[in-house]
C-alpha cells in the first residue's frame, strides 16, 4: 500500500467514524504507529484532520470546500447506490432539475430515459454525462462559474429558475444538521439551491452518511422544506429515529445492494 492509498483509508475511515486511535490504524493498514503519527502529521500539515491524544479526528463539523475531484473519491461505493436509487425515481417523460455535487454526478451516471427527459443542470459535468444522451433534453444555467464543483452560480443561474416548474429536484448538499437544516460551502451555491427549491414540487437530498452532523458556511434550507433524503446505510439509528420522527421520508441503501427501507 502507497503512502497515498494509507492516507485516502485514513480519510475515509474518518468521514466513517469520526475519530479512530492510532493504534487501530496501524492495525487496519498493517504498518507501526511511527508510520500512523507520521502520516497523520502530514494530513493535519494539510488540514485534513486533526491529531489529539493519540488518536485522529476530524477537525471539527463545519466543512472546508473541496474540489469535485476531491470529494468524488469519498463514499464511492454509496454515492453510487444513492445515484441508482434516485434514478429509479424519475418517471417517464419527467422535467427535474439536478443541482451540483458529486451524489448528483453518480446520479446523472445511473440515468437510463424513459421516453424523453428534461434535464435543467447547474452542473458542467452533469450535462456532460447525460448530453450523450439524445433522450434527454438539458437546459445548462449559465452565471458564474464555481471553479470547485465545476457549476454555475449567481444571478444568471437564479434568474430563468423562474420561468420553470419541475417535479424534482435532486440536490446534493455539504452537511446535514438536524437542528440547523441543510448546508453548502458557497453562499452563491445556497442561493441557487433555493431558487432551485421553489421550481421544483418535490426536494430529494442526496447524502451519503458523513455527511450528517456536519454544517456547511451557508444554510440552504430548514429540515421541514426537504421531502425525501437517500443515504446510505452508515447513518447512524438515532439520527434515522429524529428524521422520521420530522416526518421526513427516508431512504437508505446498502452499498452492496438495493435499499433497506
């Protein structure tokens, strides 16, 4: 195993688990805990974690931005079991709109058109994915664009939002607290994602499990707004026990296979 392979598991079981020992780090990777405290020294040097009493933890709920590259490494197995769930909740001849992130990209991947699909996109890659597809009909906003996720924000991606009416819309978030709602990193992506919110009757939140308990900088929502959330089975019982009892509608998928209620 690379030096990079140990320090993308470490990240990995992290976004898992919250805080793992160094002892059972050296135990999972099969190396000492000299090799552990060196490797975690050079990812809190990054600001990937944080090093505290002899065990690596992450450095505290708020989220840092990430590029889209950078995240899609994370959670691959799940984001693409949330991505073919949610896909098999697009009916035929369907208007919705798919907001950015990497769950939505591993959505746009699992998308197979019945009959004809109109897409509204604020996502390059998304577009790029689905754009193959003659089915599928794609309106691309325009506006700023956010170099991180490689999609449009600002004025210009708000403004035609307006003039549409979807039934879904399919939105990836940073962070899901469930006394403050849910989060981006970008206060222009917030925006949007709201915008995007009044043009659709329905709200599907797309999370795999780390992302619960987290906070982005800019709020997007209250937890009463969201319709439906597809996660993965990592989400711990009690935060499923406060969503339903929100009356929220709960999806969660096993990443080996289909959904588990």
């Amino acid at each position: 195993m690379t030096k990079e392979e140990r320090h993308q598991l470490i990240l990995d079981t992290l976004m898992k688990h919250e805080s793992i020992q160094v002892s059972d780090l050296s135990s999972l990777l099969g190396v000492s805990t000299v090799t552990i405290r060196k490797d975690l020294t050079e990812l809190e040097k990054n600001s990937k974690l944080y090093r505290s009493h002899g065990k690596a933890i992450l450095i505290n709920p708020y989220i840092n931005n990430r590029s889209v590259n950078e995240k899609e490494m994370l959670c691959r197995d799940e984001k693409k079991e949330i991505g073919k769930y949610a896909a098999s909740l697009i009916t035929k001849d369907d208007s919705i709109i798919i907001a950015s992130g990497t769950t939505v990209l591993a959505l746009a991947r699992c998308i197979r058109p019945i009959h004809k699909l109109t897409v509204i996109s604020a996502s390059l890659q998304v577009s790029e994915i689905l754009g193959v597809d003659e089915a599928v009909e794609i309106v691309q906003l325009g506006g700023t664009l956010r170099h991180s996720s490689l999609s449009a924000v600002g004025k210009y991606a708000e403004a035609p939002l307006a003039d549409f009416s979807c039934s879904k819309l399919f939105l990836g978030v940073d962070g899901i607290d469930i006394d403050f709602g849910i989060t981006t990193t970008d206060i222009r992506e917030a925006d949007l994602n709201k915008a995007m919110m009044h043009s659709a009757q329905k709200t599907i939140v797309l999370a795999d499990s780390s992302k619960f308990r987290r906070r982005g900088f800019s709020k997007i929502a209250n937890m009463d707004e969201i319709d439906l959330i597809v996660t993965d089975s990592g989400i711990s019982d009690k935060i499923v026990q406060r969503i339903e009892a929100l009356g929220i509608e709960l999806v969660v998928v096993d990443a080996k296979n289909a959904p588990l209620g």
